[in-house]
C-alpha cells in the first residue's frame, strides 16, 4: 500500500460515503508518526484555550501523507503532566480542507491555571504540552511573565532562542510575525547550512505554503517553545508577501493576482496557528486583530499592520521624508481597526495596556550625519498622520501605561515615545520596547559603527542592539521589566544567551529606566 495511505498493510480500510466526502476510520498504526508537526495552543480566557496540531506523516510532500480521507482525532486535556487527571475530552475531525488541521476552542476551565493537553489519532499519541488559563477578568494577579518573539528565517540560524524561551517557562508567548518567509533559497541573505535544507521557490500557492510551515514547524526546538506555554499570534509581511500593503506587494503583481495569493497565504496562516474559528479567512481577508485581556494587569491590542495599511510612500525603503508620508490619507490600520482601537482605549480599566504589533513605531532618523533626515517609509515612519492619530487618542482617552511591543526590524530598541520623537524637549507619552529577530539577518553584532553615529540624533531611542534573542517581560501592578535576552551566535548549535540590557517602566510613568 502507498505511504499516502495512512493504514498500513494488515490495517483494513473501510470505506464509504460521508456528507459527499471521503471518510476513512482511525489507522490502528501509521506508516509515519502523524504529530510531526507537534501540537500548540493559543488565545487563551479566563475560561477557555485553543488546542492545535495538524495531522502530517509525510510533512515534506504535497500530499504530506493524506489525501481525502477524514480522520477523526481525540483530545484530551488534565490537571497533570502525566493525564491521569483528564478534565475534558472529545473527538474532532481533522479534513483536507484546512490540511488535517484541528482547532479545539475548549470551553469551562478554570482560571488562572496551569493544564497540560494531548492528542490521539488511531494508535499515534501527540506530545504532552502545558497551557494556561488567563485570570478572571475582574482580578488583578500578582504578575505576568511572557516573552515576545519575531523573524525567525529558517535558513538564517538556528531556533535556539526557542530553546532557551522554554526553558524559562513563560506563561505566555507572543510572536509578532514572520513566523515563516515566503521567498525561496536564493534569497542574498541565505545562510547554506548543511542540516537546514530549504525549498528554492518563492511561496505563491496554497500547497507552497503549507510546505513552508512545513518545514519551519518540524523544528524540534520551535515545538519546544510551543509545548511550554500558550501563544497569541499575528502575523506580518512574509508570512504572505515581502512589504506587502493591503492588496499591493513589491512586484506590482496585479491586484485580482495578488489577492488569490494573499487567500493561500491566509489559510495556510489560519491552518497552522492556535486561533479560534473567528480567525477562518474568508478568501483574502482575516479577522486578526483583537483583545486578548490578562484580568486586570493587561490588556494585549493584538493589532494587524498589514492587511488594511495604505501603500508605502515613495517606495518602501529609507529615504527623506516625502509629502506622501505626512498625508492624512495615509493609513496604517485602515478606519475601522482604528475605530476599534481607539473606542477600546476608552473602555479599558487595565493596568497595562500593551499594543502587540509588527513594525516600528517611533520616528527614527537613519542617516549617521543627521542631515537629511532619513526615515524608514515600510515603518510608522511612512504613516506620520496615522501615528499622530494613534498619539492623540491615548492622550486624549487617558489610556493608562500604554506599552507598544514590536518586531520586524531584526534589531533590539527601548524607546520613549513622543508626538514630536526628533525633539528633546517634546514629552514622553508611551514606551516601545522592539524585539529583534530568532534568527533572521544572521549572528549580527552588538552596536555598528553607523548605528553609533545615527544613534546622537535620536535621543529617545534609549536603548539599541543588533544581535539575535528575543525579549521577556514582567508584570506586576508597580512595574513592567523587560529584559533583551540575545545569543551570542546561531550560525551553529550551542549559541549562549544572556541578558543584554534590562529596563522598567513605572506605573504612571511613561518612559524606561535602565537597570
């Protein structure tokens, strides 16, 4: 019998007709181990998680094993490491319609509490992994650890960053996008790393995507990092298209052309992340941006730059400010997410409030001699008037310790933000804190030379590096502590972490402080 068959000689098939599909009972044993992808979860409540994992025997292959079967898939979730405790289970079907992904929203836990899940599929037992309930939404715990985590280009490095994150055992993990790239082997910053063969064409249909995730998600340590603690995700460009802006990407692809791909790379997006039902794409667009509240210590605004942005002004690259930046038209999150945002300002009661998105916020100057003024248009930098809006409505609504968490840049910033960034005099009104990459852009170093030199003309920018980590963040109802955990290599196995810089920010004080 061929490998795509997922019931091994001696295994009789039985077969038949089901709501027009084809239906095949549980395997009593598998050809290949059909957890090869591991298990995650996700979007925790105070009462409910999402459990995930994604049925592939032969992850490699187009058909990665199965073809039409449905197969149906047992979870179990328990108070205890070891499942003697089960608290709930059920059985689902995994389908090729969403690749033999499972998505189980479990409902009724408990708050504030640590469980620990698995699946079944036929005599195949997934991993155990740990996820954890958020607290009640009227409590204020006495703190919350989780770290924040982005760019992590597979042929780039090694994951162990992720490794080291789960060591820590976080109660939360927040990946900020990139959790893939799309292009192929050929890319100019391709490491050739002999045990990290990667595919030579660029991602463009559904099929090629889910081979990409493939791909990344068979690495043992980012199961790790997903079996330790619960995930909130979003994406952001290369998880569809490099700079991509709403329906526009770098190749001028036209319009009808680029929105089936960017309907691939949302499903498969959707298929391989720990999100509930509501996140189902529906052709090109996705509901992604969201609330996700800690209690009261934290509120997460789980934002999408992407999806909805204007193009970027005069290019995407770094340039002098051009009048196409400073328009008012010029939108970053589109009318409605904005409206969404700045409404939730005005009903929060968090302590903090912490704004989970993808790309830079404060104003940067670039140029290493200060004149002109060179600024990154893919950036906020390239939507000026939709910064000031976002400024003026956490002032305005008196949004309280308002903290903006960031990743793409590849490269580690604490910033005080400021309506005016470029004026010292101009006051703090929030603090950024800018994770760099896992992996992607190689070892890097600590400072550069020109970053030195670029760094004089932009005093708010409190804190800057350039190598590889991620950064981990505590809470309590006085103080927020980020630290910038970086690698000291991931060109090879073995790299060190350590904790580069460490900053608090006070309750009602915006701004960080080195420690």
């Amino acid at each position: 019998m061929n490998r795509r068959s997922f019931l091994l000689s001696g295994s009789m098939a039985t077969s038949a007709i089901l709501l027009g599909r084809a239906w095949a009972s549980a395997p009593s044993s598998w050809s290949a181990y059909p957890f090869s992808l591991g298990v995650a979860s996700g979007e925790p409540d105070e009462s409910s998680v999402v459990l995930w994992t994604r049925l592939a025997p032969y992850p490699a292959e187009f058909a990665y094993g199965l073809t039409t079967e449905i197969v149906p898939v047992t979870w179990e979730i328990a108070h205890d490491e070891q499942m003697l405790q089960i608290v709930q289970h059920g059985t689902v079907q995994a389908t090729p319609e969403f690749a033999h992904s499972v998505h189980v929203e479990v409902q009724g836990l408990s708050p504030d509490r640590w469980y620990w899940y698995r699946f079944h599929a036929g005599d195949a037992t997934s991993p155990v992994a740990r996820t954890r309930t958020a607290p009640p939404l009227h409590a204020t715990p006495e703190k919350l650890r989780f770290t924040f985590v982005s760019c992590q280009k597979y042929e780039n490095g090694y994951y162990t960053g992720f490794d080291c994150m789960a060591q820590e055992s976080p109660d939360l993990i927040v990946h900020l996008g990139d959790y893939i790239y799309e292009k192929g082997f050929h890319a100019p910053d391709a490491l050739h790393l002999p045990d990290r063969p990667h595919p030579k064409d660029t991602c463009v249909t559904l099929d090629q995507y889910r081979l990409r995730y493939a791909l990344y998600k068979t690495d043992p340590q980012l199961q790790k990092a997903h079996h330790v603690a619960p995930w909130i995700v979003t994406p952001d460009d290369h998880e569809v298209s490099n700079n991509y802006a709403g329906d526009v990407d770098e190749y001028n692809t036209p319009r009808e052309k680029f929105l089936v791909q960017r309907a691939a790379a949302y499903k498969a997006y959707y298929e391989h992340m720990p999100l509930r039902r509501s996140a189902i794409p529906n052709g090109p667009s996705m509901q992604l941006y969201r609330t996700i509240p800690y209690g009261q210590l934290a509120n997460f605004y789980v934002l999408d730059t992407r999806q909805y942005r204007s193009d970027q002004p005069c290019d995407d690259r770094i340039k002098p400010v051009c009048e196409g930046a400073l328009a008012p038209t010029q939108t970053m999150m589109g009318s409605r997410q904005e409206q969404w945002l700045f409404q939730s300002f005005s009903r929060s009661t968090a302590q903090w409030n912490v704004l989970a998105q993808q790309i830079l916020m404060a104003e940067v100057n670039w140029n290493p001699t200060g004149h002109p003024i060179l600024e990154s248009m893919d950036k906020w930098d390239g939507y000026h008037a939709a910064r000031t809006r976002l400024y003026r409505n956490i002032i305005d609504r008196k949004l309280r310790n308002p903290i903006v968490i960031s990743g793409d840049i590849h490269l580690n910033f604490a910033n005080d933000l400021k309506m005016s960034s470029l004026e010292e005099s101009s006051p703090t009104l929030a603090t950024e804190f800018a994770g760099t990459s896992i992996t992607s852009g190689g070892n890097g170093t600590d400072v550069s030379d020109e970053a030195k030199k670029w760094r004089t003309f932009n005093p708010h920018v409190r804190f800057y590096n350039e190598q590889r980590g991620y950064v981990t963040c505590e809470l309590t109802n006085k103080m927020w502590r980020s630290d910038f955990r970086v690698l000291d290599f991931v060109d090879r196995h073995g790299g060190s972490i350590s904790t580069r810089a460490s900053f608090v920010v006070e309750d009602g004080k915006a701004g960080v402080q080195s420690i």
